[in-house]
C-alpha cells in the first residue's frame, strides 16, 4: 500500500482507547484508511516490549529488569494501516506478538511506570510525524494526547467481546468461550485497576458501544465525528 493519501481534508489525531475484544484495532485501521491517516498500535509497542522481556529470560513482575531490558531494545513500529511491522532489535515479531506468551505477560510489562514512560515518548514522536493519525490503545487520550482532536472511547458487553474473541480464534466450545471471557475480566481488571495510566474513558472521549453494531456501523460513527470536529461533512 502507498502512504497515506489525505482525503475529507482530515488533519488531526483520532485516538481509540478501551479494553480488548471491542474490535478497537479493526476500527482504527478501517478508520485511518477511511481518512487517509496514519495508524498507531500502541498496544503493538507493549506487545513488542513484551517479547523483548521474555527474551532476556526475565520476569515480567521483576520491574527494574523488565525496564532495563525494554530500554535496551530497539522496538520498530510501522504506521501505515495497510501493514503491521513490528521489530524487536531488527526481528519481524508481527505474529509472535499476538500468540499466548506475550498475551499472558504483556499487562504485567505495561504496569511498570518507566516502560510507560519510555513507550509514550516515542508514541508522541511518531504521532508529531503525521498530519494526520489514528492512535489506539487504553491510555492514548487521557495521558499521551490529552489535546487530541477527537477521542474514542470504544466499549461492548462483555458476553459479545468473548464471543468476538472465540470468533477470531475459531473457538465454538462453551467451555473455552467461558475461559476466555474470564481471560478478559482478568485482564480488563488489571488494566483499569493499574496505579499508573489506568484504562479509563477521558472526560471529554466520545463513549461507543459497539455491542449492536458492526464494524462499518462503528467505523461510519466515528469517521462522521472524526470529520465534525475539524468542520467536514461525512
Ligand atoms: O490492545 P492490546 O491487547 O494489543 O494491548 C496489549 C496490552 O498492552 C494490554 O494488556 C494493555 C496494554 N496497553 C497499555 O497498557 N497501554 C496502551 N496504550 C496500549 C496497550
């Protein structure tokens, strides 16, 4: 795919924030095709940080390690909605950063203050970059961009968010869709409970349920917000 090709006039930062399973990613990627914006996966960064920890043979829970491993790292990640690239020190990890090992540290690494910090650095000079960029994640517009020009914040029931889950995994046994709603319990209460960066909606964030709507439904609403507030038409 080219770069971004500005369309609707759109310039400005989107930012998507709200617990897994909501179809976040999907939206924000459909979103910033629809705009002709760059697109940010901060959850990618932590994911990736994440990779950089397990390889150093370190624990997750052990803070000053895991911030002088992910320090020493050098974590790439791409913009451009149409592809992911995510490197740790040079190596393609697109896929492992989505399989069960990370999936399982990944809330513990992002709990620890100084890789927050570390991370949101480089999320607000890649996000200084663009004209125009859609940035998800869970703290994106209460802490990295408070001054953004639209924040989202995206939630659904949880039944739907395990259903939607099981439904990418290919997952139909009662039992595992049971174990993977609980998976997102555990790890939505990890999140908003953490000290630092908690997920929670920003005051001003526009609250989406998608729990009645389809991807297009979703994408379509916040595209017509999106373009509202710089004083487009949808
Ligand atoms: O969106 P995701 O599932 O890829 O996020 C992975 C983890 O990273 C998740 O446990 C929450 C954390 N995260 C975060 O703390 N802050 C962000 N801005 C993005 C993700």
């Amino acid at each position: 795919m080219s770069g971004p090709v500005s369309r609707h006039g759109f310039r400005g930062q989107v930012t998507l924030d709200g617990p897994s399973g909501t179809g976040k990613s999907s939206v924000a990627r459909a979103l910033a095709v629809r705009l002709g914006a760059s697109y940010l996966d901060t959850g990618a960064m932590y994911r990736a940080a994440t990779v950089a920890v397990l390889d150093a043979g370190i624990e997750p829970t052990d803070a000053e390690s895991v911030t002088r491993s992910v320090s020493a790292a050098r974590i790439d990640i791409g913009t451009e909605a149409g592809t992911e690239l995510v490197q740790v020190d040079g190596v393609d990890v697109a896929t492992r950063i989505r399989g069960v090992e990370v999936t399982r540290s990944v809330s513990a690494v992002s709990a620890v203050p100084a890789v927050r910090r570390l991370l949101v650095d480089r999320q607000r000079a890649l996000v200084a970059d663009a004209e125009a960029i859609v940035v998800e994640g869970r703290d994106i517009g209460t802490v990295v961009l408070p001054e953004a020009t639209l924040k989202v914040y995206l939630t659904a029931a949880p039944e739907i968010r395990a259903e939607r889950r099981a439904g990418q995994l290919g997952v139909t046994d009662p039992a595992e869709i049971a174990a993977i709603a609980a998976d997102l319990r555990r790890r939505d209460d990890y999140d908003s409970s953490r000290a630092d960066s908690p997920l929670r909606p920003a005051p001003d964030a526009v609250v989406v349920d998608s729990s009645g709507l389809d991807r297009e439904a979703v994408v379509d609403r916040v595209l017509e917000l999106a373009l509202t507030a710089v004083g487009e038409k949808a």
